[in-house]
C-alpha cells in the first residue's frame, strides 16, 4: 500500500460498504449507508487534528480540557456525488466551514471543466478536506485539489468512499503532498472509467437519477 493512502478496515466501514455496492440497495438505504459511512470516514481522516486546552469548569471542579485548536476546518464537496460524503461529516463537525467545487468532463477532450467553485476565506489557516465518493481515473480530483491550491489551502486531505489504483497513481502524480483516506482500493477501472468491482455511479445510486 503506498504510504500516502490510508485504507479504513474497520468492521462497521466493511459491512456497509458491502451493503452500498449490493445492486438492489434502494436508493433510500444507500443514502442512509452513505451518510453513516461519512461519519466513520471522518473519524480516521481527522485523527490527527491540533489540539489546545482550555480552563472549564465542571460541575466538581475546574481543569484545562482538550478542544480543537486553530481554524474551524473546511469540508469541500467535489459536487454533485462529495455532498453525500459532506452531509455524514457535518453531522460529527457542525461547525466545519463548506465549500463547492464543481466540475464536468469535455466529452472531446475528456479534461475536467470547472463550473462552480465557492470556498471559505483564509483556506491557508484550515485543514481541508475534500471529499467524493469516487477516486476513479483521479482527473476531477487532481484538478479540485488544483483549484483549492490556487485559493491558498496548504493543508489538504481527501476523502472518498472508493479508489481505483489509476486515480491513486495519478493523484500521487499530481497532489503527493495530499494523503488520501478511503473505505477501499478496488481492482481497475472499465473502458468507461467506472471503478470495478466498485458500486456503479455513486451520484445516481444516491440522487436516484440515471
């Protein structure tokens, strides 16, 4: 496994996952699964945040506790499928800042094309997570995090449901200052650039949409 990728093999993340790739998961269970999927994600893609103390006062006494230091972070969904990921997430971090990037593929010269883009300020002080479901050929998500770079974000992570070993490679290519966290490293991508095994179009299994 390269040292930049972390797989979560965690039981509960497994499970679902199974559930979420099973064909005949209606699209209601599968958003739910997504959503508790996200939460479990999170823990492990913010291990590692600063922490400080603070002075509180519990109903037995004072004492310096542990909170969160620095910025609030910023989860940014690379849209339409990261905002399943982005709902699970700001149900553990409420008060995380959110950003969008939006980008589609030119038929003709298959290179992403951006259409949305809307982050916080100051991305330079924030741990930035960007999440999508999907790290398949790794052309969106190398240009998103392109994107985040040039708003100033040092700091980045990015989270996806499911990886192919071609947009790890290339996003270690583009980004390999960016580890990436995922619930599994499948096996390849098929002539159309879906993730195999994988669990079809994450965006229309979750919006219900073809």
């Amino acid at each position: 496994m390269q040292e930049h990728l972390t797989v979560v093999k965690h039981p509960l993340v497994q499970h679902k996952l199974t559930l979420m790739r099973e064909k005949d998961t209606s699209t209601a269970v599968f958003r739910q699964l997504l959503r508790e999927i996200s939460q479990l994600l999170a823990y492990e893609v913010t291990r590692e945040l600063p922490m400080t103390t603070r002075e509180i006062e519990t109903p037995m006494q004072e004492m310096d506790a542990p909170v969160l230091a620095g910025r609030k972070l910023a989860l940014i969904s690379i849209l339409r499928a990261g905002n399943g990921l982005l709902d699970g997430m700001l149900e553990l971090i409420p008060s995380a800042r959110v950003g969008f990037v939006g980008l589609y593929r030119d038929e003709a010269t298959l290179k992403p094309v951006q259409y949305y883009f809307k982050v916080p300020d100051q991305m330079d002080k924030r741990l930035v997570i960007a999440v999508d479901p999907m790290l398949a050929t790794g052309n969106s998500s190398a240009a998103a995090i392109d994107l985040l770079k040039q708003a100033g974000a040092t700091d980045i992570r990015f989270l996806c449901l499911l990886a192919a070993p071609e947009g790890v490679a290339r996003m270690k290519e583009a980004h390999p200052d960016v580890p990436i966290v995922t619930a599994s490293l499948d096996d390849s991508l098929d002539e159309k650039g879906y993730i195999l095994p994988g669990l079809g179009d994450a965006g229309d299994r979750m919006f219900g949409t073809k």
